[in-house]
C-alpha cells in the first residue's frame, strides 16, 4: 500500500548518518477508524521515505488482534487505544509487556450511540435513558471496543456522570468497531461507543441516533496513540524518532486546511483503509454532525490531529487519567505508582526532540487541566484521591 513512486531523491543526508533508523522498513498497524488518517497519509503521502523510512500499513479487524501482532513483533507500531496501552503494561486481561506511547494521533471525535428502538421508544436524551434503567426489566447491552480502551472508559464515565453504574445497571460487551452497526441491526445491542465513521454509518443507514461525543465528556480528550513496545523504542531510538518526526509531518499536513481534510477523508475512505462510504467519514471529520435526532451543527471540538502539536504531545496527565479510571472500576486492585508508570510509558524525552527538530513548540510543562462533564477538573495531581472520589465506582 505504500506509494514508493515519491521517494525523495535527496534521500537526506542525515539518514545516512549516526541518526538513520535503525530499522527502515515497518509494519504499522491500523484499525478501519477515521482517526487511522495521520498513519496512513504518513505511509502513502511520502512524509516518511525523507527519514529513510518505508511503512507498510496492515490494517487489523480487532484491537484485540492488532495487541496480539505488536507483542509478536509482528507489527512494530500500531494506531492502539490510549487505554489499551496502558492496560497492556500493566497486564490488565493478559500478561504484563512493558509498553512506551511515541506521541498522541488524534482528539475528540467518538460517539456514543443508542438504537432505533430505543428511539421509538422515546429514549432520546440521557434523562431518559437514565429513567429507562432505573424501570428495571431486562438489563441494556452496550458495547465497547476493547477492556482497558479508550471507548470503555468514555462509556463508564459518561453512564457515571448520569447516575447510571456502568458495572450493575447495565450490561457490556466488546464488539470491533466495524461490526457495531451490524450489531445494531442485529438487535444485539442497545447502544455502541466507537470511532467513527461507525456512529455516523449507524445514523445514515437508521440504525439509530448518537446521544453524546466524546468531546461532549471532556472537550480535547486524548485517544488514538502511536504505540510501540518498550523494547522496541529502546532497540530502535531513532527509527522511533524518524517515526514520530513522519507522522507528526503529516498529522500537521490534514489539520493546514480544509482542503487536505477533504483530500484525507477521500484517501482513508478506500477499501484498503476505512473501506466506507464517504458520506459517513467526511461530515464529522470536518467537524460537521447530525445526530439521527434532526439536530445538526458544527462542533467546537471536532476530532483532529494536530492543533500545533497540542494532540501529539504525550502528556503525562492524560495517561495517569487512564490509570485512574482503572482504579475506579476495579481493574487495577491498588493504587499504582501513577506518576511512575506514566513517566515509563509516555516517551516525552523522545517526542521531544521530534517536536523540536521539525521547529514545534513543546510544552514546558507534560501536565494539563480539564474538566469533565461532571464538572470535575482534572490536571494530573493526586491521582490516588482523584480515583477514589467518584460517588459511581466499582
């Protein structure tokens, strides 16, 4: 898949000296996801043959599958969840691999989605849905795309935040985002939470309604990350830089303009990439929604890629938040050593000689506050209190 027709011929001179990767060729993995976009314009776009870099895409059909094939070695990168990540490292559902996070691929831009029954039956807002758990009868099914992932966790929190216990009031599977509308109309499911272009897909076919964004939870969260083991950042230093350095290139290349947006979601639309319609991957991707309710609006924090290197920055805060929240439903039996972890996993030192080298800014600080949509403020401190200070918890 990788379009060799525009190697570079200067080659540049630095490939050939002490900074040429290590390894030139990579198998990046990657899931049918619109936030796939920044690898695969890296892999096809000609942003990585100037670092002396080949990447050839691989895409995988479960997040389960794509963690098995980095930890084999089959693939040496990945798209992965930031969640995932971390789960893996801390052997969350499967033995411990120390795991390392290159740089943040994307923001925003997930969806939580209820069925067309439910909306026949008036469940269209969360006060409802709220109302229709609390009746009793048979438990909801809601799906979430992989146990530690980032998707799991916006569920939780976002039932959480509406008095609903995601672990007692409702029930969960894991499902592979491609397969949730067909899950939806299977009656299998009750509702998703996923990437896109699936939620949008589920609104266009009437399958359905999204009910909340991701964004709507924590307005610029983090999500996909570029993943690597740790072994593998370590044995390879400056194929993992060469790496971050293409991707950041081209991460910056579809947030330039509105016509590279467009130009991104033609590309991933293909069957080697996202293989979907058009027509549900480019709305949302230019920020553009419809909710399957009659509403339609241009969201402030629609999902993207760069923002100045605000998305890439692998900022400590945002994975000790992942820990956390292990902490709040169980996953994680005691409190571990938050700071500690995150500073292992989240390559800081490394993003930043990429940032720097491409004339990025990179923040003088790899802590940043938020606040979620229960009004609590998040900014890295206290990780221990913080998790312990949820009234819905496991």
């Amino acid at each position: 898949m990788t379009d060799t027709n525009n190697t570079r011929s200067d080659a540049l001179a630095w490939v050939a000296g002490s900074d040429a990767p290590e390894k030139s060729a990579l198998n990046l993995g990657f899931m049918a996801l619109t936030d796939s976009a920044s690898l695969i314009v890296a892999a096809t776009q000609g942003f990585a043959q100037p670092y002396g870099l080949t990447l050839n895409l691989q895409r995988q059909a479960s997040w389960a599958g794509l963690r098995d094939r980095l930890l084999s070695g089959e693939l040496d990168a990945a798209q992965m969840l930031y969640g995932q990540v971390y789960g893996i490292d801390q052997g969350l559902g499967g033995p411990a691999t120390e795991m390392a996070i290159l740089m943040g691929l994307c923001q925003n831009g997930q969806a939580i989605n209820l069925s067309q029954p439910l909306k026949q039956a008036g469940v269209t807002s969360a006060e409802a849905l709220a109302a229709r758990v609390r009746q009793g009868g048979a438990k909801l099914t809601f799906a979430q795309t992989f146990p530690t992932g980032t998707h799991a966790m916006w569920l939780y929190y976002w039932l959480a935040a509406q008095g609903i216990h995601p672990l007692e009031d409702v029930s969960t599977v894991v499902v592979p985002p491609s397969q949730m509308v067909a899950h939806l109309r299977a009656a299998r499911i009750d509702g998703f939470c996923a990437g896109g272009p699936w939620g949008a897909l589920a609104v266009e076919e009437d399958q359905g309604f999204t009910l909340a964004t991701s964004q709507d939870i924590w307005a610029d969260h983090p999500e996909k990350v570029l993943g690597v083991t740790r072994e593998f950042a370590e044995q390879y230093p400056n194929t993992a830089r060469a790496l971050t350095m293409a991707v950041l290139e081209a991460s910056r290349f579809i947030d330039e303009s509105e016509e590279n947006k467009r130009g991104t979601a033609q590309l991933i639309s293909g069957s080697d990439y996202v293989d979907a319609p058009l027509s549900a991957i480019q709305p949302r991707f230019l920020g553009q929604y419809e909710d399957g309710l009659g509403h339609a609006w241009l969201d402030a924090h629609p999902l993207r890629f760069f923002a100045g290197g605000e998305v890439n920055m692998p900022w400590l805060s945002d994975g000790i938040w992942f820990l956390t929240q292990f902490r709040r439903w169980g996953l994680l039996k005691d409190d571990p050593d938050y700071a500690a972890v995150a500073a292992q996993v989240n390559q800081t030192k490394l993003y930043s000689e990429a940032a720097s080298a491409l004339g990025l800014a990179v923040p003088s600080s790899p802590l940043r506050a938020s606040t979620l949509i229960d009004g609590k403020v998040w900014d890295g401190s206290n990780p221990a209190a913080y998790a312990a200070s949820f009234a819905i918890k496991a």
